[in-house]
C-alpha cells in the first residue's frame, strides 16, 4: 500500500531557536498528523515527529513513519515545501 500526502501546512517560527517551523501533514485526504517540528542543526533542515515525554524523562514519538523509505519520502516533501514558503 502506497500513501500519498495530500496536504502540507507550515506555520513558520521566525525565531532564533532551532525550531524552524510546525507542519501538518494530511494523507490520502483522510488522516493528518499535527505538530512534526522542522529542526535545523549543524547538518541542515530535518523533521522531528510528534513526541511526548514519557516518565523516564525521554521523548517518544507518538506518530511516525514505520520505515525508513516513508520517513524519508515525508522529509523531502515536507523541507521542499518549507523552501517554497520562504
């Protein structure tokens, strides 16, 4: 089964901190995922999933791409989309 993402929506931060910018991401016109963070490091732009803090003090993602292929494919999308918002 193959997805295809619908829907990009970026609310950018023009702040001095690493996060760049918060995305929405729609599929197949059916489900969105909220809150994935574009993060820019030492070695550019990448995308950080919706996490949550767990009681051990770390963060887990509570939505992501379960292979690295998909993960991969929404990265390209999403950092394509920030680049035209700019």
């Amino acid at each position: 089964m193959n997805i295809t993402v619908t829907d990009i929506r970026i609310k950018k931060h023009d702040t001095d901190n690493k996060i760049k910018g918060i995305v929405s991401v729609t599929i197949d016109d059916t489900f969105v995922v909220h809150d994935i963070k574009i993060i820019e490091s030492e070695n550019g732009l990448f995308i950080a999933m919706p996490s949550k803090k767990g009681s051990d003090g770390k963060f887990k993602d509570v939505a992501h791409p379960i292979n690295t292929e998909t993960r991969n494919m929404l990265q390209e999308l999403i950092l394509a989309k920030y680049k035209e918002v700019q």
